[in-house]
C-alpha cells in the first residue's frame, strides 16, 4: 500500500514538474518581455521612493508600535509582497487561456491527471518568479533606505505560505470563469482595486473608516500584509497569530470550494462541447 501512495505521490510530483518546466520555457522564449519585467521592478522601487518622501513619518507605518518610520517603510514592503496577489489572480486563468488559444487544452485534460493537479500545477513557476521578483524588489529598496535588518524568518516564511494558499482561490476562481466564458471577468480588477483601497495597502487600515475597515477585514491580502509589515519588522509570530489563522482558516474554505468550482466548469465546457473554443 505505502508502496502504491508512493508511486502516485512521484507521478504527480513529476507531472508538476513538468508543467513548472513548460511554464518555464514559454517565460524564457520571450526574452524581450521577460528583460522587461524585471526592469519594471527597479522603476517601481523609484516610484515607491518618491511618494514616500511626500509623506512624514508616523508610528502608523511601524508594524512593531511605538517609535514613528518611514512611509517607505510601509509601502515598500505592501508593494512587495502584494505581487503574490496578483500572480495568484492572474497564473491560473493565463494558463486556462493559453491552452485554449494554442488548442491543448482538451488534450491535457484528456489525460489521467487529477483537475486538481492541474490547475494548481499551473501556478508554480508565477509563485517561483514572483519570489525571485519580490527579493530583488526589496534588495533595490534597501538602497533606497528600506530597513530590513530586524526581518523574522519564521513569520516571513509562514505568511508567504499561507498568503499562497488564501489568495490561490481567487486565481482559480477567475480560471473557471475563463473555462466557461472565455474571460476571466472582475475578479482580478475588483480584486486589485479592493486590495489598494481597503486592504492597507496605501494606508494603514485603522486610519480608514470603520466600515471600510471591516470590509478591509474580510480580504486575505489585508491580513498578508499585516503579517509581511510584521515579520519585516521582526515581530514574532505569535503577536500576530490572528493574521495567520484568518489566512488558514481562508485557506481551508476557499481552495476546497474553488476547486469544486472549477471542476464544475471544466464539466460544463465538455457537456456543451466548448473545451476547444476561444
């Protein structure tokens, strides 16, 4: 039996290699569009830097309490971290779209691989560049004044896995909607807009009202950004637990329910015979 288990656990684990693999090759087979991405990192870090300098410092920005920082401080690290977000939104459906487009879809889903490897297969390589993308983001902050010397390692590691899982829902989610409709609907813009206007990612939330703050409350990237600000800061884990068990408790409701959801869809897309449609 342990035998069987651990056959099945390598033929998955090599199918997810080598989707990481093909994911990987198209990103490098566009050489142009990869040199730009990671030259958008340092005008970004540039931009971060100017509107911080237009904002004092406050201990609002200090995630660790007391002793006022700099608005650097605070949105070099949201601006960061906050691409996991969107790597979450975007991979899935990118990945759906791009097999529609180049007519593999029905033949990888013809295959004997479980939905559940398979789209989430899909986003290894985006969480893996994204990784790589945000450590050069922060190491070009740092020259600009960004404070990283007093980092936990522990929170930063268990917030970075946990922001996965939270926000990996959402991506699937916009993956069904691009099986079914060949969109991805709002899901990404309502997403990224609610992220910046109440998930504190440009300000603090308890600077906001109080209504916008319980909406706030409610997303995953929110209680991210808490824990990344904190780990940053080098508070440990356990001041903010809250954080971390909202992140896991999304986590455990939502991935299961999206991937329901996809499934759903992907049945539906057969049934009416739209698996090869774009």
């Amino acid at each position: 039996m342990a035998a069987i288990v651990s056959r099945a656990a390598a033929t998955r684990l090599s199918k997810v290699g080598a989707i990481f693999r093909r994911d990987a090759i198209v990103a490098f087979s566009y050489p142009g569009n990869f040199a730009l991405s990671w030259m958008g990192i340092v005008i970004e870090v540039v931009i971060v830097w100017y509107i911080s300098r237009l904002v004092p410092d406050s201990p609002r920005f200090n995630a660790a309490g007391g002793v006022a920082v700099g608005y650097l401080q605070y949105l070099a690290i949201n601006s960061a971290f906050v691409r996991f977000q969107a790597a979450a939104l975007n991979s899935f459906a990118e990945s759906i779209r791009d097999a529609q487009l180049t007519g593999t879809l029905e033949i990888v889903l013809a295959t004997p691989t479980h939905l559940p490897t398979l789209v989430l297969s899909s986003a290894v390589w985006s969480f893996t560049y994204t990784t790589l993308q945000t450590a050069l983001f922060l190491a070009i902050a740092m020259l600009f004044g960004l404070n990283l010397s007093h980092v936990n390692f522990l929170t930063t590691i268990v917030f970075l896995v946990l922001t996965v899982g939270a926000v990996s829902p959402l991506g699937v989610l916009a993956a069904a909607l691009s099986m079914v409709i060949k969109k991805t609907g709002p899901i990404e813009w309502i997403s990224t807009s609610s992220a910046a206007i109440f998930g504190g990612m440009f300000l603090p939330l308890r600077s906001l009202p109080v209504w916008l703050q319980i909406v706030g409350w409610t997303l995953p990237i929110t209680h991210s950004l808490n824990g990344f600000r904190a780990a940053a800061a080098g508070v440990p884990l356990q001041n903010v637990a809250s954080d971390a068990i909202w992140l896991l408790v999304a986590t455990l409701v939502l991935m299961p329910f999206s991937l329901w959801i996809f499934a759903k869809a992907v049945g539906k897309a057969r049934v009416d015979g739209t698996l090869s449609m774009y």
